[in-house]
C-alpha cells in the first residue's frame, strides 16, 4: 500500500494497527551490540552488578518512554498531524534546531558507538 496522505489528516477510518503491534519493530531495532555494551560499562565504571546494571539500564530506558508517550499521545487529538511537524510548530522554526541538534547528538553518539 503507497501513502498518498503524506502529513495530511488521515480520517479514522483509513487507521488500522494497534500501538502493540510497534512492539516487535522497536525491540528489535533496540536490541543491538550497544545494550551489551551499556552493562559492560556499567559494570566496569560504577562497580555494579549484572543484575543492578540492567534494572539501571532498564529503569532510565522507563523514563524517558514516559516523556516520549505523552507526547504520542497528543497525534490522534492534534488531528492526526505527525510528531516531527507538530514540534516545528510549538517551537519555531529556530527552536526546532535545538530538536534537531539533539536528535543528530543522539544519532552520532549511537552511530560512534555501534
């Protein structure tokens, strides 16, 4: 199936999927070379253990989700509008940049690091 509605109001009726079929794309994306490395260095810097390392990792990984879903939750009630649009709207076309060069920061680090 093509999208033709690009960042255009997609009516409720042409929705289909749920939130939970978005699990296995982003575990899978998620679970990479870079986890392991994260407990190793936890381990190795902060003197933990394996189990503390990964309930840190996981706890931090938590947080920020929460942030990250109040602001998912707003698409449907913003008619449908995406996320990366509705961001340059409530910040400007210049408070945009920050975003922009936090996501590059973020893409870089995890880039550097794989």
């Amino acid at each position: 199936m093509i999208e033709n509605k690009s960042v255009d109001y997609v009516p409720e009726s042409e929705r289909h999927g749920k939130a939970r079929s978005l699990l296995t794309l982003w575990l899978c994306t998620n679970i990479a070379l870079l986890a392991v490395v994260n407990v190793n260095i936890a381990t190795q810097t902060y003197h933990l253990n394996m189990l503390s390392a990964m309930k840190a990792i996981i706890t931090r990984h938590l947080f920020g989700v929460l942030f990250l879903a109040l602001t998912l939750a707003q698409g449907p009630r913003a008619v449908g509008i995406p996320q990366m649009v509705q961001n340059r709207a409530r910040f400007s076309r210049y408070g945009s940049l920050l975003l922009i060069c936090f996501t590059t920061t973020i893409y870089l680090g995890f880039f550097i690091s794989t």
